[in-house]
C-alpha cells in the first residue's frame, strides 16, 4: 500500500510542473503585452525628443515646456537663450523645449 501511493506522488509532481507552467503562462503574456504597448513606444518617444533636443540651432523657432513660443537667439551646452518678443530674452534649459515649430510661425 506505501509502495503504490509513492508512485502515485511522482507521478502527480510531473503534472504539478506542467501545471505551474501554466499557470505562469498569464503572466508572461500580460508582461510581453505590456512591453510592447507601454514601455516601448515611450522609449522611441524619449529617443525621439532627445534627439530633437540635441538638434537645436540658433534662429529654431521653438515652444517650452511653460508654453513660451520664441526663436532662439543663442545656445549653450545647458541652457538657451530665446527670444520672446523683440528684444526680451528668457534663458531656458535645453531640456524645457517641447517642440520646435516650423520657420515663419512666430511673426
């Protein structure tokens, strides 16, 4: 009787693997699924605003991240020098521009 309820154990501890597998299988899944619709494209968006960050010249016309639209006038390794109305300039960090506009938006 000990005999045959052992080999039933080892028996089951086979399925038990198979079946915790499964039940891992939810988890892996929702994690791939939350890579690809969540965490991957924020990363192409930091990339891609870093990128434009890096591309800034002097006479870019530019919106901050406060909303300020304005042309830069200088630029240093942090920080930028824009031009807000004729003859008022704000220094910004890089980092604080949003976006830049297409030349002849600000008139």
């Amino acid at each position: 009787m000990f005999i045959s309820s052992a080999y039933a154990q080892t028996a089951a501890a086979g399925g038990d693997m198979q079946s915790s597998l499964m039940s891992m299988l939810p988890l892996v899944l929702m994690f791939a699924v939350l890579y690809f619709v969540m965490i991957r494209p924020q990363m192409k968006r930091q990339k891609e605003a870093r990128a434009m960050v890096e591309a800034l010249a002097k006479g870019d016309e530019v919106v901050t991240a406060g909303g300020m639209l304005g042309r830069i006038s200088k630029i240093g390794d942090t920080y930028l020098g824009v031009e807000i109305a004729q003859g008022v300039e704000v220094q910004v960090q890089r980092s604080a521009v949003s976006q830049v506009l297409p030349k002849g938006t600000i008139k």
